[in-house]
C-alpha cells in the first residue's frame, strides 16, 4: 500500500527544523554509572536487557577498564556475542583476558562465521589455538578454513551461508524451499540475505536476483529469466579495501565470493563492507595523525611505544634541519633578525606541502590518479604554489621590511617564500606519487619525506640568499 | 539448495594467493585515449556501450576538461542519469555547464528523486531555477518538497518511493500486491528495496520487514505476526551523519524517514548511506589537510583561493612565533647555537600535539568522548607526553651537549623538550575539546590553535631557560 496522500502530507513539513541528534548510549551511561556506585548489578542487568549489542560495546568502551570488568561480570551470564564482536580490539583483548579462554570459546562459538573469525584472528598465535581446542569440530574447521584465507581478504570477511539455487528453478520452488527452511535452527540459511545466487553444475555462480525482484515474480517463472548475469563476483583473495571499493561504485548490498576455480564458497554483505569503510577511514585519519588506529583505548604505556617510533624520526629530520642552519651559523651572527624570521619560510611551506601532498594521498587511494593526469596535476600543483608564493611573498615581504626597516631583507624572505612554496608543491605530488611506485604506502610515509624537504629548502633559500645579498 | 559439499570444496583454498586488485577502469582508459587520438566517436561509443554509469563517471574525471567534454558529446544522445549523479561536484558542473539547461532538465528528470535532488542542491540558485522550470509539475513539486529539508538532512537522502502496508494483511496479499505492481512502468513501488515498512491508520510506522523473513513466511501469515517493531524511525530532520551512525551501528539495509507528526514520509537505503559515510571522510580527511573536498577537480585558481585563506592563517601564527623569538634577540645575538637548536623544540611540540590532537578529534566525531572519559584522556596524554618528553630530552641533551661542546646548552634543551611536550599533549587533548564546547568544529580549527601554542611555548621555553641559565 503506497500512500496516495503522502504528497500532501509532506508540504506541512517546512516548519523550522531543530537537528535532531542520534545518541542512544549517553543518557544509559549515566544511569549506569549510578548503579555502578550504588554497587547494584541487578539494577544494570536491568537497564541492559533490552540494550542493543552494538550500544553495549559503545557504552562499555567509555568506562575505565575497572567499571569495565565490573559491567561485564554483571551481565556475563547471558554474555551477547555481539557485544563481544564489536568492541574496539584493544578493550576486546581486555574482556577476553578477563572472562578467560573457556568462556570466550562459548561465546565465539555462537557467533556468525565472519564475526568469530573477525574475533579470533585479532588474538596472538597461543591464544588463538587455545581458543580454537576449545571449540567443536565443525566450528573450528569453518574457522581455520578462513583463516587460511590472507589477512583483510575477501575471504576473511564473507560469511558461509548463503542460498544458491539452480537456473531450471522457478520462483515458486525457490520460495518454497526457503519456507521449508525457515523453522530449522540449525539450518544453513542465513538469517538475513539479500540476493540470492544462481549457480551452475559445478556450483559457479551464473546469476544474481534481488530478493525485491524474486518477489514481484510470479510463481512459474523460471529463475534463469529474471537473473541478472552481468553481476560482479569477488575472488577470495582480493583485498578489502577493493571489495569495498566495489560495493560502493556498484550499489551493492551482497556479493557472490568465489575461489580459484570460480566457485561459490561464500557471501559477502553490505553491514560488513561498511565495517571495512569505517575501518579504513578510522585507519587513515589516525595515520596521518602518527597514531595507532586503536590509540584511544590502548594503555598509556603501549600509545607512548607506538608515538615514539614517529616522533623519532621527526627527531632526525629536525636535527637536519639545525644542520643546514648551522652552515650559516657566521649569517646569523651577524644578523640577528635572520633567526627571528627563519621559521615563518620553513612553516609555510611545510602547510602549502601539506595541502597539496592531501590531495595526491587521496587521489592515490581512490584510484583516480594515473600516470597522465599525474602530470596534470603536478603541473597545477605547482601553479597554485607558485601563486600563493607570490602574494605571501608579497605580505611577509612588507612585514620584514617594516619590522627591521630593511627593504633587502623584506626581498630576501620574499624570493624565499617563493622558492619554498614552488617546492614545496612539487614535493607534496611528487613525493607520494614516487612512494606509491616503490610500494611504500603514501598515505604513511609521505609527510615525513615533506616537511624534511620543505624544512631543509626553507632555511637554505633564506639563510643562503641572506648570505648573499645582505652583506 | 545449499551446497552440502562447500566444505569440502573450500578446503582446497590455502594455496598461494595473488593479491587480486579491482580496477574496471584503467584499461577502458587507455582505449578511449586511442579513440579520441584516432578522432573516432563511433569506436568511443562502441566502448562505452555497456560499461556501468559509475564507470563511466569515473572515467571522465580522469581525463583534462577539453577531452573530457569530446567524450560528453559522443554519448550525450543517450546520455545515462546516473553518470550525472555519480560525478563529482566540480566536474558536474562543468558538464551541466556544457550540455545546457535544457538537456540537463531531461536528464534530471529521469533520476529517482534522491539523485535528483543530490545533482540540483549543489546548483546556484538562479541556476536552480531554471533547471526546475524545465521539468514537469510533478517532478519539480517532488523535488522542491525535498529542498524545503535542510542540507544534509535525511530528508534530502530519502527516496518518496517505498513499500509501505497495514498490519492486517497477509504475507499472501502483500506478495500479491507487489506482484501486480511488477509491470506497471510508472508504479509508486521502488525498482529495489530491502524492506517492506507496516503503517497504522495514520500513516506512522509500526514495524518493519525484511524482505528475507518475508519470503520464509508461509501465506496466510499476517504481517503483524512477523514484523519488528524495535525499529529505528529516522526524523526527516536528522543530520545525514547521525544516519550513517545509526545505519552502522545497527547494521541497516533500509529505514523509515518521519515527519514531525512521526508519519512515514520516505525511505533511506543502505547505498546513499554509504556514499555519505564516503563523503564524510573524504571531508575528515581533506580538512585535516587544509584543503577543500572538491580539490582534486577544481580549476588551479579555485584551488589557490580556497588554499589562501588556511595558509594565511599559517602566517599569522608563524609571525607570532617570530615575535617570541624576537624578545631573545639578545640571547641569541650571544649564542648563535641557539638560532640553530630553536626549531627542534618547536617541531617536535607540533608533532607529539598533533598525534594527541588527532585521536582526540577521532573521539569526538565518533562520539566516543564523554565529560568523564575526557578527563582520563587528558591523564592519559599528559602522562604519555611527559613520557616521550624525557625520552626525547635525554637524546636531545645528548646531541646538544657533544654538537656544541656545552652540557649546560643540552641540559635547557633538554628542559624545553619536557616543558613542550607535556604542554602540546595537554594542548592537543584540551584544544578540541574546548571548540566542541563552544560548537565550532574541532577537526578544522584544532591544528591552527594547537601549532600556535606549542611553537610559541617551544621557542619561548628554549629560548627562556637558556637567557636565564647559560648567562
């Protein structure tokens, strides 16, 4: 029943808006802190009953590790193994060290195929294969088998159940069979699908049919007419990061996962891909930053480890940035100033690098960079730099002048700028687009090579063009 | 029929694995190169024939804007909506620019009604106008409706197209329902939909269904008996980032969008969704750069002016750390060692605030920070700053004092690096924290501030320690 009035229902609807914000977990937080100091765990389990799992990992990744462990004790009787997979992975390690081995086997062993292989795979070596003796046989060997698969492949994320029929089907058939299946527990159907695949004899997928388009069928219709054949199928070993890729340039909501001989082994779906995205986008942003992905929940000690490593080399690059002010040790002697301005030069081109280094890293990671609109946007890289040289030139140029009432000098840091900016733009495109062809990830390394470069170009164009012309 | 040998099958998996990458495009690339050298639109059409639009879309922003508007005039007498709807902003435009109002109008107007909007939201008003003049009544009243909705709202993201039906019918008639509408060109039922919503008299959602429990369910069922009615009900209102929240966290496919008077007004799908998470973070990503979304695209001038006013902001704070240098002019004048030591302190500062910046800005936008855990993390950071401080002083000092000969110069850079470090970790966490408060958005702002606090407090520290001891 498509609502006929709708239309005129919805012209009442340009009244103010306010923004309405979607926050399921904050006001819970502190009911529960409340119980939590008034020591009453049959008040938690009350106000968690009826708690969404997904909401439940949110609310217990904001307490402190303590209340953590206290939360989880009080509901660990009816543990739902959907809180255990989505927690972060650092607090998950913690709940899992806590409730111990045993328990966590039981709970992993009611999860979906992907979830448990999600958990498990997280976990070091000896962990893991005390997890997996602890299991039954038919579980552990449909988790080992993904496992087998290379990490953050297609094959670790599909999930094994999936309905195939074959093309000689009807609709009706097809619809009957799922009904037979409904009731069965232990069925191999999954709980929720999309599409459902078409597969040939030799069990490789020859089509795909929306369950919407199954359903707007009649009953003797043969599956084989209303297949769509023109379907993407995923090889077990691909990436992630492409599967996602996909999903996104061709609406998908479940693709087909085959292995080396074309056949259907299993299904990946849209809730899992969006996992993938988020994952990758958290991943990104956290490594331009110089962080962990998992930085907000790990231990103080652990986040001060995997900071250093990046600080360190920030360390060296800085120390060879003093180097080349060292050389004109005798330059600054003499002019005083010359230290007070240095840093403005090296600053800017170290943000005008940035902007454009951005740019590139993005393009790399969406595929929309090849080798000929590289040059493209090199070229117009280094037209921006060299524009926004000029006015900054322009500015600081006058504010040297005026500051030490020394026109050369206001010229000297105003050819620099725009030396620098030139560079600088140069080296934000060149710099990932290089890395990128020697296999090292731009997204990573990129900024470290920059800001050595604009650094290092920054105080020898104005350090060595004081040199020269000011003495 | 679910394969029984699967198992089996799959156990032949763990072979070597290539890594499989998915890339529709580039070859397809290289091709249309050789047709537009060639000067032949008949072999460009051939090719692109039957590629996907988003294929397509993908293809056209590779190429410079002249070639890229040779392809547009091959294919424009059949030109595919969704190519339109799946450009990118700025290249859109320059397309819409190129084929006109006119043509423009009849391509829009056979989109469904959320790409419709998506492609003339982003117009200029007069523009606007003249595109919704040229389509027909229905059509424009359809999409002005949508445009009453603030931007980024969800009720731009719904499509007005969905199932919708009382809970007193039976899985039988609503099958047969939509099997009657399968045919019908112009029907109201959406070409692809994951769920069928069940309404009260009053139009407002009191369930949902998905489409996989529907076809399990044997006929005379009711749909009362085998709806869901925890379901999340989406205000028309709320921001499009809270839905993409809400979608990931509950694993949707599909929801139902609410007026005020909590009516069913529309339907978001899991696809938009995606592309808005998509956006989101290509948005996360670009601003932390300091570089707008669209950069890639824009023209060289668009892209300087849109670049200027960050870098300008640079400059300001950079002049400001060269004010503070300036009041140690003296000091410096007497030891030039410390014009050459100066930047590390102030760099090292930047980076360490930075990595506590980033995870801080993470938190908030996955609203993973609240009053409580933010004062933990502040704990945690300083402490993880004062940490990698010492660390670093003791290397620092070391350098210092063997480079220059003088352990008194390594013991107040050594100082300075603690002081700075300890201040950019309390900076970096608070900073974003406190423009959260103040309602501006802390992934764009916090980096201005952050920098400005940790040169200012490197060279003020360093340089003010070292008049006061090696004096």
């Amino acid at each position: 029943m498509v609502d006929p009035v709708l239309k005129e229902e919805s012209e009442t609807q340009n009244a103010a808006f306010e923004e309405v914000v979607y926050d399921p977990v904050t006001a819970l937080e502190h009911s529960i802190r409340e119980a939590l100091e008034a020591d009453s765990p049959q008040r938690i389990r009350e106000l968690l009953i009826s708690v969404h799992a997904a909401d439940i990992a949110d609310l217990l990744e904001r307490f402190a590790p303590d209340d953590r462990l206290r939360v989880i004790d009080t509901i660990r009787l009816d543990f739902d193994p959907d809180v255990l997979a989505e927690l972060d992975d650092a607090v998950r390690e913690e709940v899992i060290e806590h409730i111990g081995v045993e328990e966590t086997a039981a709970v992993v062993a009611e999860m979906d195929t992907d979830d448990a292989v999600q958990v498990i795979e997280e976990l070091d070596e000896p962990e893991q294969q005390e997890l997996l003796a602890e299991m039954s046989d038919s579980d552990r060997v449909l988790i080992e088998e993904a496992l087998t698969y290379p990490e953050d492949s297609a094959g670790r994320m599909m999930q094994r159940e999936l309905v195939a029929v074959p093309p000689y089907w009807t609709v009706g058939q097809t619809i009957d069979y799922m009904r037979e299946h409904a009731d069965q527990d232990e069925s191999d159907l999954p709980e929720t699908f999309y599409d459902i695949f078409v597969v040939d004899p030799g069990h490789r997928p020859i089509g795909t049919i929306q369950l919407s388009k199954l359903l707007r069928t009649k009953r003797p219709v043969m599956v084989a007419e209303i297949m769509a054949e023109d379907m993407e199928r995923i090889p077990a070993s691909m990436d992630q990061e492409d599967v996602a890729f996909m999903f996104r340039q061709r609406d998908l909501v479940s693709a087909p996962v085959i292995d080396d001989g074309e056949r259907l082994v299993g299904a990946i779906t849209i809730d899992d891909v969006v996992d993938v995205i988020h994952e990758e986008h958290e991943e990104d942003i956290m490594r331009l930053g110089g962080v962990r992905e998992d930085d907000l929940y790990d231990a103080a000690i652990e986040t001060t480890r995997s900071r250093f490593s990046w600080l360190f080399v920030n360390l060296i690059t800085a120390v060879l940035a003093s180097i080349v002010i060292s050389f004109f040790e005798g330059t600054i002697d003499q002019i005083v100033a010359l230290a007070v301005l240095m840093p403005i030069v090296a600053s800017m081109g170290g943000n005008a690098g940035t902007q454009a280094m951005t740019v590139a890293v993005r393009a790399l990671a969406m595929k929309e960079l090849t080798p000929t609109n590289s040059l493209r946007l090199i070229g117009k890289e280094i037209l921006v730099g060299w524009i926004n040289g000029v006015l900054f030139a322009i500015l600081i140029g006058f504010i040297a002048w005026y500051w030490f009432n020394n026109p050369l000098l206001g010229a000297v840091i105003a050819v620099a700028m725009v030396v620098n900016l030139v560079v600088a733009a140069a080296a934000g495109t060149t710099i990932p687009l290089l890395l990128e062809r020697v296999g090292v990830d731009p997204a990573i390394a990129s900024a470290v090579f920059l800001t050595t470069v604009t650094d290092v170009v920054g105080f020898a164009a104005f350090l060595g063009l004081a040199a020269i012309f000011l003495f």
